[in-house]
C-alpha cells in the first residue's frame, strides 16, 4: 500500500495555531502582550487610588516565559505577582514577577504550560499587583487584559 502524502493545507494551520517554524525547521517563540491599569482603588480591600501604574505583560505560550515592565508611583515595593481572580475578588499567587521590572528594565520568569495558556485564553480571570511593607496585602492592583 502507497502511504497517501500529507495535505500542506493541514500542516500549515495546525503549525500557525502552536507556533512559528522558522527556516532552520525550529519552533520561535510568539509572544502575546497583556497589560494592567494598576490603581490602589482596585486593591480589595480598597487602598490609596493616588497609587497608580501600568503592567505590560508578555506571555508566550511556547517557552512559558513571561515578561514584565512596570511604570508607577509606588515607591518600597517588597513583591509583585501575577493572581488567580476576578476583578473585586482576591486569589492565590500563580506567578510571581520580578520587582526589578518597576520603573526599570523588562524581567522574565518562567510558568507552567497550562498557566500560560490559560493567562493567555482568559486574561480578566487575573491580575497584577505590587506589595509593599505599608500595604503587605497589596498597593496597587490591575486586571489583565489583551493589549
């Protein structure tokens, strides 16, 4: 029996659904970018909303790497992390974020698949925020959306 050949028409789709093959035939990663409104307004409970800010988050979902780059007016941040949550609702930390990426250069850490997908599937189902010794529950906090 002939082994019928693959339809290109096929491969192309599934290829483009997972990631992007370059010309050496390696897998490249493709980066999908986040970002968070950051306010104290938003903390649950309610925290200074003179405390501001913007998260951009980059999730890519090959390498499960995701990178951060923070601008804001909070000052002694002591931890900052992405949450499992709904807007109003706190959750569990599911990724933490280095605090070298306030006001500073972009800082990547790596995740599991699944929460990288699953970020990237839904992203108003978490949320950034940034602790500090003041406000060790949290100083400002921002849903994750598409950019």
């Amino acid at each position: 029996m002939i082994p019928r050949p693959v339809s290109i028409a096929f491969i192309v789709p599934v290829l483009a659904s997972s990631a992007i093959l370059t010309s050496s035939g390696a897998a490249s990663a493709v980066p999908r970018p986040f970002t968070a409104n950051l306010s104290g307004a938003n903390e649950v409970p309610r925290g200074n909303a003179r405390l501001t800010g913007r998260a951009n988050v980059t999730i890519d979902v090959v390498t499960r790497q995701v990178c951060s780059r923070v601008t804001t007016n909070v000052r002694g941040a002591v931890a900052m992390h992405i949450h499992r949550g709904v807007r109003g609702v706190n959750g569990p930390i599911v990724v933490p974020l280095n605090i070298r990426s306030i006001n500073g250069a972009r800082a990547c850490v790596r995740t599991t698949a699944v929460l990288a997908r699953a970020i990237s599937a839904n992203p108003a189902r978490f949320y950034v925020n940034i602790h500090t010794p003041a406000a060790p529950g949290g100083a400002v906090r921002g849903q994750l959306a598409r950019a």
